[in-house]
C-alpha cells in the first residue's frame, strides 16, 4: 500500500475512532441520573426484531493464524458474526433498550453477557451487557496469544498470553466499546454497551426480548445493530510477529426507534422489522 492510502486508512480510522467516541459520550449524557425505586405496578414489554426479504451472504474472513487454533476443523475462514438470522428470520444480537427512561427497578443484567472469554479465536459472547461501575472479567481459552483492545466508552488495550488467566476492569462510563484483537487474529470482534439501567436486552436466535417490571409511562425504544456491511480492509500491526496485517473495517450500527406506552400490569409489544433497504 503506498504512502496515500495509508494516509487515507489513517484518516478513515481517525474519523471513526471519534465518532465512536462521540456515539459514547453522547450516550452517557442522555442515560445519566437514573434512580431505582420501588416499581409495583409495572408492565411488561416484549417483542421481536425480525428480517424482510433476502437475506444478506455471510460475512467471512481468512484464518490467517493458528489455524490449528482458529479453525480446527479446516474450513480456511471463519463468519465474522455480524448477522445472525435465525430459522424464523429473527435477527439475533440486536441489544434493545429503553431511551428515556429515568426511574425503575435495581439493575440486573444477564450473568453471561457479563464475562468475556477468547476462544477459538472468537470473543464469546458476540454482544455484552456490562453495568455501569461493574467489572468486566475476561479470559482466554486458547493456547495462543490474544489482546483485547477497547475503543469507544472504554479504553484498554490487554494481552491475554497465558489459558484461563481471568483479568478483570470496570466500565465506568455507559456507552459503546467497540472490542478487537491485537494479536493478528484480525478477525476477532464484538461490541460491548455499559449500561446505566436494567431495561436493555440482547436478542436471542427467534429476535425475542423482553422488559419486566416497567413504571407505567411512555418511552422511546430503541433496537441497535452492530451492522452486517463489510466496509474494506485497513492495515493493523500484529504485536506477537511485528508484521503489518489486513484487518476487516465494518459499516456503521444501525438504530431504529419507536414509541410504546406501558400501562399498569399491561403487557405491551413493540416489533422492529430490518432489511437491506
């Protein structure tokens, strides 16, 4: 690559660096100050996130390294994970919230979105839930070395060379992270939002989420996807070889959002539709 486009590169990683960072604050200005209290006559919300028309082909990328590791079983590339549709043509890994929401129950959150593990050369779970001021525990299963690099509401950049050595930070600013490895396993992403309150949900394989315990009162609800668009490559440094190497630069999340009026001891529903138009 000559000097221009890895000018270009640079450029093109700077501007996205700062929207990050700007999706972050401006997140954690608008979610601040929410206080728990007592909810007795709450309603429910639930829902589904769901595909129309032709699904997009699967975004895959080449095992560059390890393969022994990586790709056990020889098939030479690996899904970047960016779109799951399941049988019914639920959208998975869709996280939907409440935006406006000031006032509600303690903050709880799935046990498993709250612990990363590298394995296979994949960051499991795709898409993690962490609680404002809560730590994140991470490890790695595999027998290689792995960097956990953290962009956005979080900055971090950890190594993890040795199996199943847990290593634990706190997130404390909600907002996005955008996580990566460093490690030239290129391929290796997932996305993290620290929350300030319980009313988010992650979606399963059937697009299903679910609030309960909602305070009466109107809210704005949000379904945001990682995107599944394969912008280009961009060149990254591999820390172990000290090589260059051509990492995947993805398109922007998308966000679609909606009105719901939960009353008391009502159930509501709320379904989001996407598409590639």
């Amino acid at each position: 690559m000559g000097y221009q486009g890895i000018f270009m590169r640079t450029v093109v990683c700077s501007f996205y660096g700062l929207a990050l960072l700007l999706v972050a604050t401006t997140f954690a200005a608008a979610q601040s100050g929410y206080k728990v209290i007592s909810v007795t006559d709450g309603g429910t919300i639930s829902g589904t996130v769901r595909w129309s028309g032709p699904a997009p082909r699967e975004l895959d990328f080449p095992v560059t390294k390890d393969p022994q590791i990586c790709d056990p079983q020889g098939k030479k590339t690996v899904s970047l994970e960016r779109l799951i549709i399941g049988p019914e043509g639920g959208v998975a890994n869709t996280i939907v919230y409440l935006k406006n929401v000031s006032a509600g129950k303690a903050l709880e959150l799935p046990e498993q979105r709250r612990h990363l593990d590298q394995r296979r050369c994949h960051y499991i779970p795709h898409i993690l839930l962490v609680p404002e001021k809560a730590d994140l525990q991470m490890k790695s299963s595999d027998a290689t070395l792995h960097t956990i690099h953290m962009d956005g509401a979080a900055s971090y950049n950890l190594p993890f060379p040795f199996q199943n050595q847990i290593s634990s930070r706190s997130m404390s600013t909600p907002g996005l992270v955008n996580l990566r490895c460093n490690g030239g396993h290129v391929w290796m992403n997932a996305e993290m939002m620290v929350v300030p309150h319980p009313y988010y949900a992650v979606t399963d394989e059937s697009g299903r989420f679910e609030f309960t315990s909602v305070p009466p009162g109107t809210y704005q609800i949000v379904a945001w996807h990682e995107g599944w668009g394969l912008a280009g490559k961009e060149q990254a440094f591999d820390v172990l070889t000290e090589r260059a190497v051509q990492r995947p630069v993805f398109t922007e999340p998308k966000t679609w959002e909606k009105s719901v009026t939960v009353n008391a001891n009502q159930p509501s529903t709320v379904n989001f539709v996407f598409g590639n138009k």
